[in-house]
C-alpha cells in the first residue's frame, strides 16, 4: 500500500470517530421522569433502604419524611425538599438550597451535611421519585439529579448530565 492510501484510510477513521463522538450524548429524559448522574459506584445501605421504600410504599416514605404536599417541577421539587429536611436526619444529611443559573436554564443546589455528593443525589432521587409515586409531585418538564463536583444539582434538561 502506499503512502497515500495509508492517509485516506487514516482519515476515514478519524472521521468516523469524530461523528462517534458528536453523537455521543446522554439519554433523552422524558417530561414526567428524573434523571440522575451520579458516576459510577455502590451506595450506603441507608440509601438503598430509602429507595426500596420508595418502590415499595412511597406513601410511607413520604410519610417517615414528613412529606404532606408538593408540586410541580422545580418548584414542587423545592416544596418536597423544604418539607423532608424539616424532619431530623435530613436535616443532618443536607444543608441549604440555593438557585443557579447556566444560560436560560434554572436549577436548585443543594448543599450536603453528612452524606457526599453522591449519596446525597441518591438518596435525593429516591425522595423525588417517592413523591411522584405518591402523588405529591409531577412535573410537565424533564427533571435531573446531578453531581457536579462536589455538589448536587437539580434541574430541567432534555438530555441526562447536560448541565455542564
């Protein structure tokens, strides 16, 4: 083969790994849904447990986190997340909540006491889908649970991990 051969195959290949790479996105998140990106790894048995109440009776999930009401999308997330880090453990497990911003996009942050990032993002997930199980939140847009860093971030996003 010669040298120019050799060149046009390279391209060729270097080519099709670009387009790899540009279609390469996260999974469509659907409105009704939340996403989590979390990494790789196991969770806390504490975590675990939370979300097989979740599954299994989000009613009492809700309950045990003293969840009465809630709402629809960030707004119903931040009304379910006021009311379960009323109750002692949360209160240890997570800090404040403050609003940011990327581009036109909003999304809440939470801040973490005893849990990491991504446990806290976990065991926020469970609480989430246990209130839209048991009926105190729904959402008409995409929802994610994201780490970034060292932080948690929820916000609206097509696309899972978008944020950054």
């Amino acid at each position: 083969m010669n040298e120019q051969k050799v060149r046009k195959y390279i391209r060729i290949i270097l080519e099709e790994e670009e387009k790899k790479k540009k279609s390469k996105g996260g999974k469509d998140i659907k409105p009704g849904e939340i996403g989590l990106s979390v990494g790789r790894g196991g969770f806390t048995k504490a975590v675990a447990d939370a979300g097989a109440l979740a599954k299994k009776n989000p009613g009492q999930l809700m309950k045990n986190l003293g969840v009465k009401g809630g709402g629809n999308g960030l707004e119903g997330v931040l009304a379910v997340w006021k009311q379960a880090v009323k109750q002692d453990t949360m209160a240890k497990a997570y800090g404040g909540v403050g609003i940011v911003t990327k581009g036109t996009r909003k999304g809440l942050s939470i801040g973490l006491g005893g849990l990491n990032a991504r446990n806290g993002a976990k065991f926020l997930h469970h609480t989430l889908k246990g209130a839209m199980s048991a009926g105190l939140l729904s959402s008409d847009v995409p929802l994610q649970i994201q780490v970034i860093g060292s932080d948690v971030i929820v916000h609206t996003g097509s696309k899972k991990g978008d944020w950054e």
